[in-house]
C-alpha cells in the first residue's frame, strides 16, 4: 500500500504544545522549549500511526495581506505571540529540517493555503495526503484522497476526519466548508458571518441550496457581497509548490539537534529508536 504524504500545520502545533507544556520545561541555559518539545512529540506520534512517506512542517504569515485587504477585522482581535514563543518560532525551522521534515515557508500566505497546495500536489500526483492540524479550515480539503488528522485540546491522538466524519459534524459535504464559514462566522479569525445565522442554520441552508451563491436569497440578498467576501477569505489558495520526494524521519541527527536544545529524554528516544 502506498504511504502518505505527511503535510503539518507547523503553527498550529506550535502554538497549542507552547499552551500544553509548562514554561518550565527548558534549555540548558533555562530558555523554554514546551513547544519545540511538544510539537515534534505530536508529529513523531502521528508518523509512528500512518508511516508517511515524507513530512513537510508548513509555515506562513499569520494574516495574509490579500485578506486583510477584502476584510480589516480579519485576524484583527489575535494577541501578539507570547515572549517565550517567539523565539522557539525561530528555531523550529532548522530544528524540523534536522530531523529530515520537508519546511515550506512563505512570506505572504498563510500555512493553510501551503497545506491544501501539497494536498493537492500529491493528489494530482496519485498520492494520498495526511493534513496534521488544530484548524477546522482545514476540513475544506477532505476526499476521497485527503483526511484531516485533527488535533484535539486534551486528547493524546490526532483524530482521523474523512468525509464522513466532516458529514457528521456540520451536515455538509467537505467542498462546502468555506460556504459553511462565510454563513456561520468564524470569530477565531473574525469572519462575523450573517448576521442570525448559526451552525444549524448555515448548515440547512447549504442542505436545501446546495451552496452559498444559491442561498442568497430573501434577508441573505442584501448581504450577498459580504458573504461572497468572506467565502473567499475561508477559501484557500492554490500555491506553486512541487510534490516532495520521499524522505525519511532522521532519528539520528534529530537526536543530536534536540539533545542541543535540552530535550535530553527525547534524544535518548530517538537515538534508540535509530539503533
């Protein structure tokens, strides 16, 4: 059976190991590594389930500026990193890649849109794709050839969403995600919605139209351009990215690169799993 490509929301992980581990896991020279340390912990897990052929750790900006300009309160209320964030955010690049992870940087889109290019990528290719997140965007991305493993506050496992799954959680199929958000709102990246128009709502009205372009209709006409708007903000983008070679976790090295950052208990494991 063919292996997965293994795409991460690198963010996403990064933010809810630093909100998971205390701050008093640390360096040798008392400097936090909670998300370093959960993070690789989260993917390592993931890999040891499915066995993907490669991983690549995504990264981006937080707010692209193509959204921010069809919607200024997009990201507007988001808190700035925390202090003991920021720099472990610098150093898991090269922390990812010494470990034989696949980074995909961009500079003016988000982490999202560089997931749903490699899924695509890989699908175009014949390939299946793992989608490792926190987001619930990124359930847009599901088929046939594409599963979200969905990382829940709390759980020890990433969950497996396939189109059922996304079936049964909002009552809609997986193409019509972006739709369901521009109705429903999205208050963590300050998408407002329609107004008066919730979950069940949204979803009857995708149910009974088929889309969102079909359901604006009667109070929904009026605010049509804005709900167009904020379909193409949940949309995501379609980037230039070429489809990674197979690659293999790198334990030995990754053993060496988080022994230096302090995570011994994490190098013995890993170098004993390379032995």
């Amino acid at each position: 059976m063919a292996r997965p490509l293994l795409v991460v929301d690198a963010p996403s992980l990064l933010y809810r190991a630093f909100y998971a581990l205390p701050k008093s896991i640390t360096d040798d020279d008392g400097r936090p590594v909670n998300a370093l340390l959960g993070s690789i912990n989260i993917v390592l897990r993931e890999i040891e389930l499915h066995k993907p052929r490669a991983v690549v750790m995504c990264f981006g900006i937080d707010a692209a500026e193509y959204r921010v300009e069809l919607f200024e309160g997009y990201h507007a209320d988001r808190p700035p990193m925390p202090h003991e964030l920021s720099p472990q955010w610098e150093l898991a690049p090269d922390l990812y890649e010494n470990l034989g992870w696949y980074v995909a940087l961009s500079d003016d889109h988000e982490a999202d849109d560089l997931l749903g290019s490699y899924a695509e990528v890989e699908s175009e290719a014949g390939g299946k794709t793992l989608i490792l997140t926190g987001d619930r965007d990124m359930f847009q991305c599901v088929d046939k050839k594409v599963q979200v493993l969905y990382v829940r506050t709390g759980s020890k496992g990433a969950q497996v969403v396939d189109e059922a799954e996304v079936k049964e959680r909002y009552g809609i199929p997986p193409k019509l995600v972006p739709d369901f958000i521009a109705l429903r709102g999205d208050p963590s990246d300050g998408i407002p919605g329609a107004k008066g128009v919730g979950e069940k709502t949204a979803a009857s009205l995708l149910r009974r139209h088929g889309s969102l372009e079909d359901a604006l209709t009667g109070k929904l006409a009026a605010v049509a351009d804005e709900l167009r708007t904020f379909k193409e903000m949940a949309s995501l983008q379609r980037l230039d990215v070429e489809r990674p070679q197979d690659r293999e976790t790198d334990r030995g090295a990754g053993a060496e690169a988080v022994r230096a950052r302090g995570m011994n208990r994490l190098a013995e494991r890993l170098a004993s799993s390379a032995g």
